[in-house]
C-alpha cells in the first residue's frame, strides 16, 4: 500500500513544512519506497532547495511505519 513520509534534516533538527508539486501541494509524499534512486533524488532535492537547505546536510523521510528513507548523494566517478 505504501508509506507516508515526512522530510526531515537532522542537522538542522527541521522538518520540512513546504508544498511539494508531487504530492498535491502537500508537505509529506507516499511510497517513497518504490522510487529508483534518481527519482528520489530528484524529491530530495527539490526538499532541499526549496528549505533552502545545504546540500551537505543530512536528510532523511521518515515513513508512518518506521523506514527511514536517506536522501541519495551524487556518486562521484573515478576514472
């Protein structure tokens, strides 16, 4: 069925209150879970930028049943 998940960034100890255009204007998004790690990437960042956060910080959705979901970095490629 799916899980209801919250932002939040642990370094800043905030949770994450704005509008978010993929879960109909509002703060929380579902099935995360189910997301390839670009498209979460893709939510992670768009809660990042629009906190105005740091791209450094640490942020994690929390699911209403407990996952915990931590927002995917950039790989670095080594040649």
């Amino acid at each position: 069925m799916g899980q209801y998940y919250k932002f939040v960034n642990t370094t800043r100890q905030q949770e994450s209150t704005i509008s978010l255009p993929f879960n109909f204007g509002l703060s929380w998004a579902k099935s995360l879970e189910r997301l390839s790690d670009e498209e979460l990437k893709e939510k992670f960042d768009y809660v990042i930028e629009n906190n105005n956060w740091r791209q450094d910080d640490e942020v994690i959705a929390i699911g209403d049943y407990g996952n915990i979901i931590y927002s995917p970095k950039s790989k670095n490629k080594q040649f």
